[in-house]
C-alpha cells in the first residue's frame, strides 16, 4: 500500500542576473510503500538533495506532485506547512541538529513542546523510546558530553518520537565513525523492520546496502532501481557497488 506517490516531478533553477537556467529534477516518478526502506543515490549534482528538500515540504517544485497519504503537499499553504512537518515528518541529518544549550532529553522532546503535548506524556513517550534505542543513560547529559554515535541516536529519537509517517535521512552517518555507523545502520533497520517507513539520501554503499531498495539518480532523472529482496548486506554492497562503476563508465544499459 503506497505511502508516498511522486510524479513527474521537475524543478528547474533560474539565474537571477542570467538567461539561463538549471534543471535539478526532471520527471521524477517513483512510489513508497507503508514500512518501506528505500536509499536514494546518486553522484553529487544528481539531484538527490533537491529531491529530499522536496519530499521534506522545504522547497517547491516547478512542475509535478508529491502525494504523502493522499494529500499533495505542494498544495499546502506557506501558513500550514510548518505544522504539516511536524505532524507527519522525522528527520536525521549528517550533522545531528542538537542544541547545545539543551540537555539530550530537552532536545528529544523539542519537536513535542512545539506539539503543545503535556510534560507526562512526553515523558511517557521517551521513557520507551530511550530503552529502545538504547540512550537511557545519556538523556540527562549535554551533546558536547556524548559521542557522535550517541548524538546521532539522541537524533534518532527526536525524529521517532512524533511517530511519524516518514522519516528522512540525510547522509546520516556522513560524521560518523566506522563504529557509530554500523550502531546506527542497525538501528535504522530495526525501526523499519517495526514498520516505520524510512528514505535515506547518501553516498554511502555501506549505508545503502542496508535498505531494502535502492534509487539511483543520475541527472536528475530516475535511472535504476535495485531490490535488496533476499539478498544478504554483503550482497547487496556487492550489487550496489556494480551498479555504480557501471554507471559512472557509461556501460549500463
């Protein structure tokens, strides 16, 4: 059952001071299923982040729609668009987003405040989502205290607790070491293997090799996709790997 529809999505960049243009994105058509895993690659200039900056209702298309649950969000309102994120997004980002001001906890609970929710429940909500993810003995600390490993958990956390639709990474283990990133690898799995639906933007095939599907982009156009299907980690690396030499040589048809 679809989650997420894209068609014919285009955006296309004018210059200010010049007659030319840019095209970023050019008939862009793809699904997303309830509970999927889906990696987005591409070399850089692809589109990729134009793309996530679309499916995230942070810019606007020139032509195309994007259809989250039956509504086109690139019909909502500038009024209400700050509210339809919240209330349906979850993002990671490569470089955490943490405040540093706050505590672990007073960051988690950041996007529920903007909720109105009530001190108890966001509470309640954290105390399973800490055990979960295995930051019940940070929360109390600052991010300059904890690794990055623990920071990018702590984001993790942030975006979940919403309980949204759709979770969207961006190169979220980019400032991560080998170590952190296998952590956080696993991670995402597990909440997708609990039903959350997840894209991920990255350059990593590490990092791709644990989705169950992989889209590659290549001029701003959909040019392949690759299902992990019953693939083991290693396989698909393996396959993902292939695609991309092929695709950089010019040799894949």
């Amino acid at each position: 059952m679809k989650l997420l529809e894209v068609k014919n999505l285009k955006k296309i960049y004018t210059q200010r001071f010049a007659q030319a243009s840019v095209t970023a994105l050019s008939n862009v058509t793809f699904d997303v299923d309830y509970g999927e895993y889906l990696a987005i690659m591409g070399e850089s200039g692809s589109g990729k982040t134009t793309l996530l900056n679309i499916l995230a209702a942070l810019d606007k298309p020139t032509g195309g729609i994007v259809v989250l649950e039956g509504r086109n969000i690139i019909d909502i309102s500038e009024k209400d668009i700050s509210a339809f994120r919240r209330d349906n997004l979850g993002f990671v980002f490569q470089d955490f987003n943490l405040l540093d001001t706050f505590s672990v906890r007073d960051n988690i609970f950041l996007p529920l405040v903007l909720m109105d929710m009530k001190y108890p429940e966001m509470e309640k909500r954290l105390n399973s989502i800490a055990e979960y993810l295995g930051i019940e003995d940070i929360v109390d600390k600052y991010p300059y205290e904890i690794s990055g490993g623990q920071k990018q958990r702590a984001a993790v956390a942030r975006a979940v607790i919403t309980k949204p639709k759709l979770i969207l990474a961006d190169e979220p283990t980019g400032a991560l070491d080998s170590r952190s990133t296998d952590s956080l690898l696993e991670l995402f799995e597990k909440i997708n293997n609990d039903g959350q639906t997840v894209i991920m933007v990255t350059h990593s095939i590490k990092a791709a090799s644990h989705a169950k599907r992989v889209l590659f982009l290549r001029d701003g156009e959909v040019f392949h996709h690759l299902y992990r299907a019953d693939f083991s980690v290693d396989k698909m690396y393996q396959k993902i790997s292939d695609t991309l030499s092929m695709i950089m040589a010019g040799d894949f048809k």
